[in-house]
C-alpha cells in the first residue's frame, strides 16, 4: 500500500511507460490516473499503447500464413485440389479484415470514452481504495497547479476530468500510431506467407541443376514477392478495412469480401505473373537479371 501511495514519484523517474491496452483500461481508476499522471509529468512521445490483442495477432497470424504456405504447396504437389487451397486463404484473409475492422472501431471508442470522462464513473477493484486515489488525483493537481493548493476535492477531480478530456484523446491516438501493426511485423508475415514457397522452388531449382541466373532469379521473385508485395498488400489492406465502419451484419460481410478478392488476390496475381515473367527472361537475358536486382532493391 505505501508504493501504491508513492504511484506518482515512481512515475515521475520513469523515462517511458507502456500501456497494455485492453477494453476495460480506460474503465478502472487506477490506470486512468496512472496515465494521466506521466502525462502531467512527460512528453506524450515517451508513452506507448500496445493493445493486448496485437500479441495475439502477431503469433497466430504468422503461423496460419505459414501452415497454410505449406498446405498449398502439399495440394499442388499432390492433386488437383489448389483451389481449395485459395478457399482456406480466402477465409483467413477475411477474418484478418475483420479483426483489423474490430480495432479501428475500437479507436473511434477509445477517443469517445475519453473526450466524455468523468472520474466518478471510473471501476475500483476495490472500493476501499477509491479515496486515496481520489486523494493522490487532488494532490496531482494541486502539485501541477490545475488548481489552488486550498482547492477541495471536488474541485480537483473536475479538473482531472478536465485534464483527461484535453489531453488524452490526442496522446492516444499519438501513442497508438497510424497503422496496428508497423513494417517489421509486416515483413515478418511476408517471411511466413510466400518464405517456405521460396524455398521449396529455389531448392528445386538447384536440384534440377538449373543454370544459377535461373535460381538466382527464382529466389529474387520469392523474396521479393516477401519484402515488398505482401507487406504492402496488407497494409493497403489495413487502410481499407477501416472505412464504411458504419456498415454490419451481411453487408460488412459482402464488403470485406469484395475488397479482400479485388485489393488484395487480384494486384497480388498480377504482380506475380509480371515478376514470373520476368524471372524467366532471366535465363537469356542478364538486362533481365539486373532488374529483377533493381527492383528488388527498390
């Protein structure tokens, strides 16, 4: 309980924070005070919000990308089926629209819980607590001189709520970024969408004993097709997921999928026939190769 009472000079040495974001954050008192204490006390570049479900993402999401990598190249190999293999993508990529349409509503929810927050309504684990938080708020701003220093409670919890409704909406939207997830973590699902392809067609090729322009020309396509297409796709995805929020039910349904076949399949195989087509030139052609080098690079 003494640290807990010392919450704002622990905060006060501390050079970042890092908010684990979850629906009921900006529900319970205590970690609207925290946050809005280091605010008092920082920039808003030294906080940063994660949200709890971008982990959850993160690992599973590259793993379905990979065993569904594998599975496709099983059912090309063995049968007629590869179709069924664009299916299974079809609906993996949806729900990865979904949950990133989840998220943007989620945004429009964070900026107007905050623009409307009041202390009273906040959830106390323990309600015992509730006046001694009430009692560090009023000696915060009381410190920050929101206040008089003869200020009464109530005064100062009126302008914490003020201080939250001013400052927090902008910090978050600051903190969260533009994009849920950055580039790196967008070159790592490239690595596990079209990585095990790479390697199985450029070690085939070198089975074969294909001329090295020709591998070499193989592992450029695929590793260019896993730094630059598929990290792009999904971030172009990732902006267009988050317009017509307004839409529900079977209409979001109908448009997910649409923009899903058209935005992300269709550039994604027209790109992939015009690199193939350049990589096959590469055999007799070294202007071909130093392209695919060029383009690689860019």
């Amino acid at each position: 309980r003494a640290a807990i009472l010392k919450l704002g000079a622990f905060l006060a040495k501390s050079d970042q924070v890092i908010v684990l974001y979850s629906k009921v954050y900006l529900k319970r008192l205590w970690t609207v005070y925290e946050v809005a204490s280091f605010l008092v006390l920082h920039p808003v570049d030294r906080m940063k919000v994660v949200p709890v479900t971008q982990a959850i993402v993160f690992v599973f999401g590259p793993l379905i990308f990979y065993i569904f990598n594998i599975g496709n190249l099983v059912l090309v190999a063995t049968s007629n089926l590869y179709l069924l293999g664009y299916a299974i993508g079809l609906v993996c990529g949806c729900g990865g629209m979904y949950v990133l349409r989840t998220w943007a509503r989620d945004r429009i929810l964070i900026q107007s819980r905050l623009s409307e927050f009041d202390v009273h309504e906040c959830i106390c684990f323990l309600e015992a607590d509730r006046p001694v938080v009430y009692g560090n708020i009023a000696t915060l701003m009381k410190a920050s001189r929101a206040v008089h220093r003869h200020a009464s409670e109530d005064e100062a919890l009126g302008a914490f709520n003020a201080l939250v409704q001013s400052i927090l909406p902008n910090a978050f939207d600051r903190a969260l970024g533009q994009r849920y997830f950055q580039l790196k973590h967008y070159l790592l699902f490239g690595l596990f969408a079209n990585g095990a392809a790479a390697l199985d067609y450029t070690c085939s090729e070198i089975a074969r004993d294909e001329v090295p322009r020709k591998v070499l020309g193989t592992f450029l396509l695929n590793s260019f097709l896993a730094a630059s297409v598929w990290p792009l796709t999904m971030m172009l995805m990732e902006v267009v997921t988050s317009r017509f929020l307004h839409l529900q039910g079977w209409r979001e349904a109908v448009y997910i999928f649409f923009v899903f076949l058209f935005g992300n399949i269709t550039p994604l195989v027209l790109v992939l026939e015009c690199v193939s087509a350049l990589a096959e030139e590469v055999v007799d052609s070294n202007w071909a190769l130093a392209a695919m080098l060029l383009i690689h690079a860019v």
